[in-house]
C-alpha cells in the first residue's frame, strides 16, 4: 500500500480498517440498532449460563481410565469414577443401630427416586463399612453423563441434608438424629468445587470493576471516556454469555468456559478501547471532524487491536489440541468473549465515537483537558533507553531470567481435595471415609478384566506394591454369562489419593496385570489427564510460539522485529511461572494470601496459563511494535521511532496494565485456590511484562538493533502482504 505520509488527514478510507471506520461512523442507528438485537436475543439465554453449562470434563478422552467409566456404565450399574458415593457416619451410633439403619434408608430412598440413579448399592462389610461400622457408604450408580452426574451431586444436596436432619424433603423436623450424611466422590467433588469457585468468581467481579472504573477515570481522565469500554465489555460479556449457553446445546461446555471468559474479556476488551479512544481522542486534537478522527483512529490504532485479539484467538486455538473436554472448552468460553468484545471495539466503538465526537470528552477532569497523547514522562523515558540501552536490557533480562530459573522445578498435579473449602460437604465426607476405613480409600481404582483372568487380577493387584485392599470380582450386571464377559476389582490404595506415589502404584498394576484388564477410577483418571497435558504442552507451546511469530511477521514484515517480539513474550511467560512455582508450589507468602500450598501447580495451569500469558504478553508487544512502526514508516529514523514509540505507547501500556494488574489480582481474594492461582500468576504476568519487557527491555533492544531491527529481505517482502501502521 502506497501513501503519502507527509499528507494531511483526510476523509479518505486508504485501507480496510479506515473503511470498516467509516462505515461505522456513517452508520451510527444501524449499527446500534444490530448490537442491541444482538445483545438482546443471546442476552436472553446468559442468566442461564452457569446452570446450562457442564460441571464435568476433566478427562483425556479415550485414556484407559475413561474406558474403565464406560464399561462401568454399561456393565456394572454405573459405579465408576461418576457414581455418587454418600457419606454416612456416627460417632454415637453404628451401622445396627436403628438411627444409622433409618438414615442409610433415607439416602436409599433419596438416590433411588432420581433418575439419574442406575441403581442404589448398599454398605458392605470390608469394603464400604468401617471396621467400628460408625461409617458407611451408599453407592448410587450413575444412569447419566459425568456432567449430568455433577448437577445430579447438586441438586441431591439438599434433600440428603434433609435425611441427616431427620426430615424428608417435604417435611421439617425440631431435632436432627444424630447421623452425618456427606455426598462425596468425583461427582460430588465437582459440584462442590465449581460452585465455590462460581461465587468467587461473581466476588472478585465485583470487587474489580470499581477498581477498574477507578483506574479508567485516571487514564482517561473522563467520565464518558472512561464509561465506553465498560459498556462494550459488558455487550461482549453478555453476548458471549448466551453464545455458551446455545453452543452447550449442541456439545457440552464446561462451566469454567465462562469463568475465565469474564476475566479475560473485562481485561482485554477495556485494553482495545483504551488504545482506541485515546487515539481518537488525540485526532480531534488535530481539529479534523469526527468522521475523519475515526477513520485516523481505526487505520492506525485499529489495526493493532485487530492484530493483538487475532493474537490472543491464535494463542488460545492451541489449546484446542489438548484431548480434554474441560481443557479445550475454557479455551473456546474465552474466544468466544474476545471475539465478541473485538466485534463491539471495532464496529460498536468506532460508531459511538464518531456519534460523541468531542462530547467524548464531556465530564473531564481538570489534568485531562491538558493531557496530549504523546506523554513527555515516556517520551524521557525512551530518551534514557536510548541512552543506556546495554545497562538497562541486561538488567531486565537478568531479573527475567533469575526469576525463571525456579520453572525447571515446578511440580504439577491434578487439584487435590484442599481445593475445595473446609467446610464443603464433599471435604467433609472424604475427611471422615480417610479417617475411618484408611487414606486410600477415597482414591479406590477400579480394574475392569475378562472373566477368564478374574483370579489373577485379583492375585496380582493383592500382591502389588502400594495396594491395601482388594475385592472380589464383581460380574457383570449385564453384557454377559456366567464365566464371561467383564469382571469388576476394586484396589485400595495405601496413599492419599493426591499422594506422588500413587502413579507408581498405578503403573505397576498397568504393566504387571494380564492383558485384558485396564485400570481406572478417578484418581486413575487426574493421572491419564495430567500425563496428556504433560505430553501436549510441548506441541501447545510450539504451536503458539510458531504462529505467534508468523502473526508478527506478516503485521510487521520484518522478522528480526517479529523475532524479538516473540522471544521476549516467552520470557515474561516464564518468569511468571517461576514466581508461581515459589508461591504455590513453595508456599512462600501462603500465609498473608491465605491458601493452604498444595505442593504443587494444579495441572492444567502450565498449558492453559502458558497461552493465556503469552496472549497477554503479545497484546502489550504489538501495541508498542505497531506504534514504533508507525512512526519509522513515517520517519525512515529508527531511532526517532524507538523514542516516540515509547511516548505515544507507554502511556496506553502502563493504563492497560494497571487495569489488568486489578482485574487479575482481584481473584487472589477467592478462597479456592485454583481462581487465586489464575489471578496471582496472571497478575504477576502482567506486571512483569508490561514494566520490565515492554517499557525497558524490548525499547532497549529495538535501540541495539536500530535499522536492523525493520530490515527484511526483498524476496519475503514480496511474499507478505502490504499493512502498514500509518494513516496519511
């Protein structure tokens, strides 16, 4: 694309995004009239979210142990890893007693009227009764999906608290009977946990947007400025919103899908208005019309957005790789609400400043009717990069690096029962089972075999390192004759379920059992799922990286730039997870953000937080790289582009930023750990990115490399496409 970079704006459209500005700005009533539409018939389906979406998910399909579920649904009642398992103890009385005997009656009858319930089995001597019979289990079979099994745990909380009470569900009673009835297991685990994690959620969202309006005020330094991006969020938030909810129609979506989308959209979608409309804001400046400020706006400032969200859509596409329903589908909750809050920033956006015009500015504060967009604070700031470039790069690379180191000793695991409140039912229930009957217990695999190898799998997994207990096989319930079809053997472990040492007991049985027996339950299933993100991360973490970099070299057709841009987002991604692995895994101030450490990172973290940082990091370099382009197309003067770069851009990624730092850093107010987990590690990411990589060491390494840095050869300039970052 050819321009004249020295000409004055005009009302002419040279390039698609001036165009789609123009467009929008001409068409102020039709474009809010459509988003209004839009807003309102998904809108319709959003208070709904969080109750249609899954509660499950957390599986590598097609692993051994998610064959073992299967053939426990089909064959044995439903009594793998998604059955309900109920908790029912007594300090004072034992499983002969009538008050255990009416409350193991009441949980019969509560289980076996649900239809989600294949089958009720009942409490057996030597496997689910304790040896002082104080404590027993009730086992429901599972007639549904895991995901329905996890609303099942739910809905049957209250009417199993109703028995422990000593009331049915119709009726109330003065006086409970003594007994304690916890629903626990996977199912239970689920229900409880996504509902803990729901309401932090709702609470740090709460808490964050005052602040982020707070911060918005300042940066904007406007009343309205300010309110716009809010307002688009909140559109792309809610239209996201209803898309989950028709998208679960067709393929189950897990709930966590819009848990992460309400963060990441409110961060991400106030950054791309910031950029916008300050840059909108400084064209008035020039006295052109509010026409022509928009098209300047959206072929300048516009292109980087659109670049930055096609960034972190790529980004986030890669976790679509991993084979984990719950993985794959927070990935595609998070998509979904950047696509709608980058549709609202670049269509919605671009018509109501072009309507405001200089009413943009209506309730300003005194500063900002001095503010310009180019900041003489960053202006200086990239004078002294450029000054002392070498000191200053080597000093940030440092810090990067030294915090990075503690990585090559992060641990991750599948979250362990402490993720979930002390007070949870489910806690409570798996509590009392260690207690009682041993540590493993809650952690029971399940093997699955050909009858004809019964005896020795039952042989072998008794003489297995690691087991306690062993069952007799079970035969099938359906599917088969005597003496054929599939046995059921049940192995207790030794260790706690969330216990190192129980992969090795699982990969012992795996190699020494016959060839026809297959090993699962849930803790069965945490270690198939953890060893798939294990395996996919590497292939995440190349797909993200290679299209990133493809991403920069196309937009700035310079892959020295490109190339930079993507090393150094790497860095801050793992500095971030070195400070991760010393809060969380190490338990270093645990104390003041009150969480109990695991020992570990939970083991979806390091390939979901990886695209998620990565994104973000991306984000903040195309906005300093698009605007450093900018000003060397115009100027040819590396140098002068490094410096003004960093004044017209620093500003905007400080603003950015520290929205983002009070957005992310609001969920380290949540009580489960994994929504504080996501909050500090990406609060830190952030914090790291934007104060050490883009306003010191990528400033100071476009200052080394100077000219070089934009050079491309002839043959690749013919290749990529003509974008340029300038409006003339």
């Amino acid at each position: 694309m050819t321009t004249d970079t020295h000409a004055p704006p005009t009302e002419q459209a040279p390039g698609p995004m001036a165009r789609l500005g123009a467009a929008m700005a001409d068409r102020f009533g039709l474009v809010v009239v459509a988003w209004i539409a839009v807003v309102v018939a998904l809108g319709a389906a959003a208070p709904s979210v969080f109750t249609s979406l899954a509660g499950a998910g957390w599986q590598a399909d097609g692993s051994e142990s998610v064959q073992v579920r299967e053939l426990a649904a089909e064959h044995f009642g439903g009594t793998g890893s998604d059955a309900l398992q109920v908790v029912v103890h007594s300090e004072t009385h034992t499983v002969d007693d009538p008050e255990m005997v009416a409350a193991i009656a009441g949980v019969t009858d509560v289980l076996a009227a649900d239809p989600r319930i294949a089958g009720v089995v009942a409490p057996q001597q030597g496997m689910t009764i304790s040896p002082d019979g104080h404590t027993a289990i009730v086992i429901g079979g599972a007639a549904a999906d895991p995901n329905e099994m996890v609303t099942a745990a739910g809905d049957l909380a209250d009417p199993l608290a109703a028995v422990a009470a000593g009331t049915s569900p119709e009726a109330a009673s003065p006086e409970g009977i003594g007994v304690e009835i916890h629903p626990t297991g996977a199912s239970a685990l689920w229900s409880d946990f996504n509902a803990a994690n729901h309401d932090a959620m709702i609470k740090a969202e709460m808490v964050s947007w005052p602040v982020t309006l707070a911060i918005m005020v300042l940066a904007f330094g406007s009343l309205v400025a300010a309110g716009l991006p809010l307002l688009l969020t909140m559109a792309g938030l809610v239209a996201s919103a209803g898309a989950l909810v028709l998208l679960g129609e067709l393929t189950p979506i897990s709930v966590w899908a819009m848990n992460f989308a309400m963060m990441f959209a409110l961060a991400l979608g106030i950054d791309y208005a910031l950029f916008l409309v300050v840059r909108f804001r400084d064209a008035l400046r020039k006295g052109v019309s509010a026409r022509v400020a928009v098209v300047e706006t959206m072929d300048t400032a516009g292109k980087a957005v659109l670049l930055s969200g096609l960034t972190v859509l790529v980004s986030l596409s890669a976790v679509l790789l991993v084979p984990a329903p719950a993985v794959r589908t927070m990935a595609v909750g998070i998509m979904l609400a950047v696509l709608f809050v980058l549709a609202a920033t670049l269509t919605l956006l671009p018509a109501v400043l072009g309507k405001l015009g200089p009413k943009v500015n209506a309730g300003s504060l005194p500063y900002a009717k001095r503010q310009q967009h180019r900041s003489p604070w960053f202006g200086r700031w990239g004078a002294v990069v450029h000054r002392r470039p070498w000191p200053l790069a080597i000093g940030a690379l440092g810090v990067l690096v030294l915090l990075s180191i503690p990585v090559f000793g992060l641990k991750v695991a599948m979250p362990s029962i402490h993720v979930v409140p002390e007070d949870a039912a489910v806690r409570q229930g798996y509590e009392i089972v260690q207690e009682q009957m041993g540590d493993g217990v809650p952690g029971t695999l399940q093997i699955v075999a050909d009858a004809q190898d019964a005896e020795g799998v039952t042989r072998i997994a008794a003489a297995t390192e690691g087991v306690a207990q062993v069952s007799p096989a079970i035969p099938a319930t359906s599917g088969g004759r005597d003496g054929e079809g599939p046995v059921l053997v049940q192995a207790v472990p030794d260790v706690d379920p969330s216990d190192p040492a129980l992969a090795d007991v699982v990969d012992r049985l795996r190699a020494d059992l016959p060839e026809s027996a297959i090993v699962g339950g849930a803790p069965a299933e945490n270690l198939d799922l953890q060893r798939a993100l294990n395996d996919y991360l590497p292939i995440v973490m190349a797909v993200i990286l290679v299209l990133g970099f493809l991403l920069l070299l196309v937009a700035l057709r310079a892959p020295l730039v490109a190339l930079m841009g993507t090393v150094v987002s790497l860095l801050s991604t793992g500095a971030a997870f070195g400070v991760a692995k010393l809060i969380f895994q190490d338990g270093h101030g645990a104390g003041l953000l009150g969480f109990e450490p695991q020992g570990f990172l939970d083991g979806w973290g390091p390939v979901f937080f990886f695209a998620m940082i990565f994104a973000i990091a991306m984000d903040y370099t195309v906005f300093l790289l698009a605007t450093v382009k900018e000003h060397y197309e115009r100027t040819g003067d590396a140098t002068a582009a490094q410096r003004e770069g960093m004044a017209h851009s620093g500003r905007i990624i400080f603003a950015a930023a520290a929205v983002m730092v009070g957005v992310f850093f609001s969920f380290a107010l949540a009580e489960p750990l994994p929504p504080k987990e996501m909050g500090i590690i990406l609060g830190v990411a952030v914090l790291l990115d934007a104060v050490l990589v883009r306003l010191v060491l990528l400033p100071a390494l476009l200052r080394l490399t100077g000219r070089a840095a934009w050079w491309s050869p002839s043959w690749l300039r013919r290749m990529l496409p003509e974008i340029s970052f300038s409006h003339g």
